[in-house]
C-alpha cells in the first residue's frame, strides 16, 4: 500500500500589516512553482481570500500554511488557517447554508466551501477558528517534489519582495483587475448552476405542491358526502322524528352530532386552504356596505357570546364610505376571526372596530379586540402558517386546525388588503385587516403597530 506523504510549501502569518494581494501572490509564486493549472490555482486562491477576509474582519491575524499532499499517482494542495480570535456563531448553521445573514453579507465561507474538494471548520467560542481544506489537481511538479526542489522554492520565496516594492500602482492594478476577472468567471459559473438548480426545485417544489392541493381537494369532497349524512340522521335522532331518546342516549347523538360538526368544519377549512393554493379561488370584488356586513357578523356570533356572558359591539363613525371588496370573503374573514375571539375569550368583551389607516393610503382598517387569553409574542409570527397552532396549555385546551388564520390571511391578499396581530398574553388580542374604500373620508383613525 503506498503511504501518504505530505510537503509544507508555504507557511504565512496574515495580519493588519501584511496585505491581502502580496498575500495571494506570495501563494501564486508557490502554485507556479509546483506547475499547478490556472484554473485550480484560481479556485484555490479565490477560496482562500474569501476565509483570510473573514479571518482578518472577525481575528484581526491568523496563521497560514499550505502543503503538497501525494497520495500514490494523485495529488492535492492542502490548506490550514487558524486564527485566535472570538469564534464564530452559528456556524453549523452557515455551513449547512441555513443561517441567514444580513443582505450582502455571509456568503464567503459558503462560497469558499463550494470551490473545494474537501473543507471542514471549526470554532471554539473565546479560542478560535480552524479551517482546513483540500483541492485536488492533475499533476503537481512533473518531476516531483523533493527536498532540494523545496529548499529552492523557500529560497525563492525568501529573495521575493513585497510586492507594492517592485511594481508601480498601475502594474498592481493590472494585476488586481486580472485576478478579479478569473475569480469572476469562477463566481459566475457557480451562480449560474445555483440559478439552474434553484428553477429545478421550484419546478419540482410547484408540482408537488399542485398535487397536494389536488389530492386535499379531492379528498375534502369524498369525505364531506358521508359525514354530511352522519350529521342529517343526528340531527334526525335529536329532532325525535322516529321516536324519544333517553337523556343518555341524547348526550351520546348530540357528542356525535358536534364531533361531525368539527370534522366538516376541518374538511371545510382545507378545502378552502387547496383551493386558495391551487389558485381556483376568485374574488368578486364590488362597493359593499362594511359597516352592514360587520353588524351582521357580530348579529351571528351573538348567540355563542351569550352562552359566555361575553359582550359584542361594534365601533365605528356614523358616516361609513363603501369598501371596494367581496362582501362574502369579508364576511367569511369576520366570521373566523369572531369565532377566535369567542373561543379564547373567558369573560370581558370582544370590540370590532371600522376605522380609517392613518399612513396616508386610502384604505379601511377592521380590527376585532378581545379580552382573552392572548398570544406570546414569539408566536405572532407564526400564527398565519397553515396548521399553526400555539404550543401552550391554555391555548391547546380551545382544540382547533389552526386553518383559520391562514384562510383568513390569503383572502385579504387576494383583495388587495393586509392583515397583522397586536396580543400579549392574559390580556388578550388585536387582530387588524386592511381593504382598499371608495373616497377618503376624515373620520375615527387607526395606526398599525
């Protein structure tokens, strides 16, 4: 079995005083030296100046050093850059390419990673960053690489002189434009296989989400026909068409009776969900009264409301100008958001509000205010992600899909409004949507937060 030898050919301390270009063709003058192709010296250097920036932004200094790697008839240079500064967060994250940075920034390690065959990283919070890479190459030094041939490669490197001492500034900035053109060319063709890859997913990310859509579909409409009777011959059953019922057996139909209620609820709730998905809902949008369509809203949950002993009122200025929207999708988003409040409402009240946005576009807001449990706020952001429903004792106990929010969010885009929530937890919740309104009228205002 032949072994594995290994070779230094450079070892570099990179710091504020050593610049990043005498660095590169300090590395360069190596490369030409072992008669390494251009086009491997391009990745190499470009993948080592991306990790040497990070190096010097986040440690200020770190420590180099390249080796010629023989492995029977193959070859590789390989590299080890260490630095002792304060580690860098997240890094299994940036790695994997999870973490997401600031625009503009945090693409470096991953591009460098992508250059290379092999490449591996390590950090130590306090200590310190490794990272050590391979990139595998054609042929190193056709006629090998021995003891003698590296003492006149150090020396070479020893006589060799920075470089802003030889070249005048336009001879540096030629150089510098050359090397910026190669590792271009390098960079485009990666962001061009990214681009391919990325219009492949959303291909295959678009089909399958069609076929889940379809069959969501498909399936709601199968389930629907027979649950649908379950809930007439209960309902028959209750009536006492055919007969009385014992107390017992009138507790058990009713449990029955709201289970299916439930169930067709949920089948309702994805059905709307695949269709809205699938791009098969159109809304019919004309002038409609809001304030009429609230009021009957509110006229509809009222009967729920009093089984709590929760008040329902409207708030609203008397002079209300039209909304442009579909009055059944209003109403649907109403009624959802109703439903909510008087869930996860114990006492107290639920407010719905017409109000006027105070951001100089012509738009209405609505907003349903309750008394009731609340959200935290690092659940906020989540609440309108289909089958989103929060992890917590209180709010599991109320059961739900956690389809309605979401409905609700996709009906208001497809009328051309927005939709957010205010809530702190135990006292209680604001959930605002816009719809675009006839004429700007001055009247009660509202801000969003």
């Amino acid at each position: 079995m032949e072994s594995i030898t290994e070779k230094k050919v450079l070892s570099l301390s990179i710091g504020k005083q050593s610049r990043l270009l005498t660095v590169r063709n300090k590395i360069r003058t190596v490369l030409d030296y072992l008669e390494i192709p251009r086009r491997e010296q391009n990745r190499l250097i470009i993948a080592l100046s991306e990790l040497m920036r990070n190096t010097l932004q986040y440690a200020k200094s770190g420590e180099l050093t390249l080796s010629a790697v023989q492995d029977g008839p193959k070859w590789s240079i390989a590299f080890v850059l260490s630095d002792r500064g304060p580690g860098i967060a997240h890094l299994d994250e940036i790695l994997q390419g999870a973490y997401r940075f600031p625009p503009g920034r945090g693409l470096g390690i991953l591009s460098a990673k992508r250059l290379l065959d092999e490449f591996e990283m390590q950090t130590v919070s306090g200590k310190g960053t490794q990272a050590c890479g391979r990139l595998k190459v054609e042929h190193l030094y056709a006629e090998g690489l021995d003891d003698s041939r590296l003492a006149r490669l150090y020396e070479t490197l020893s006589q060799q002189p920075d470089i802003e001492d030889l070249v005048t500034t336009l001879r540096e900035k030629e150089q510098l434009i050359e090397q910026l053109n190669n590792e271009l060319s390098v960079t485009n063709e990666g962001i061009i296989a990214l681009y391919r890859e990325i219009d492949e997913k959303n291909i295959e990310l678009s089909r399958v989400n069609q076929m889940k859509s379809s069959f969501l579909a498909s399936m709601s409409h199968e389930l629907r026909t027979p649950l649908n009777s379950i809930l007439a011959l209960s309902q028959i059953l209750l009536d006492r068409i055919d007969g009385d019922l014992s107390g017992e057996q009138q507790k058990q139909v009713a449990m029955i009776q709201g289970s299916g209620e439930q169930l067709l609820q949920l089948i309702n709730d994805i059905l709307d969900l695949s269709r809205i998905e699938a791009g098969k809902v159109r809304v019919e949008k004309r002038w409609i009264d809001l304030h009429k369509v609230a009021q009957e809203a509110i006229t509809s949950m009222e009967p729920l409301a009093k089984k709590k002993r929760l008040t329902l009122r409207l708030v609203a200025p008397p002079s209300f100008p039209p909304v442009f929207a579909d009055e059944a999708r209003v109403r649907q988003i109403l009624l959802n958001l109703l439903s909510n409040a008087v869930k996860f409402t114990p006492s107290g009240g639920i407010h719905v509000t017409l109000a006027f946005m105070e951001n100089g576009e012509e738009e209405i807001a609505v907003s349903v205010q309750d008394t009731g449990i609340g959200i935290a706020q690092k659940n906020l952001v989540y609440i309108f992600e289909p089958f989103h429903q929060i992890d917590s004792t209180p709010a599991r106990k109320y059961g739900g899909t956690g389809l309605g929010l979401s409905i609700c969010k996709q009906l208001v885009e497809l009328m051309g409004g927005r939709i957010w929530a205010n809530s702190e937890l135990e006292k209680g919740s604001t959930f605002t949507f816009t719809l675009p309104m006839a004429e700007a009228n001055i009247g009660t205002k509202i801000e969003e937060s």
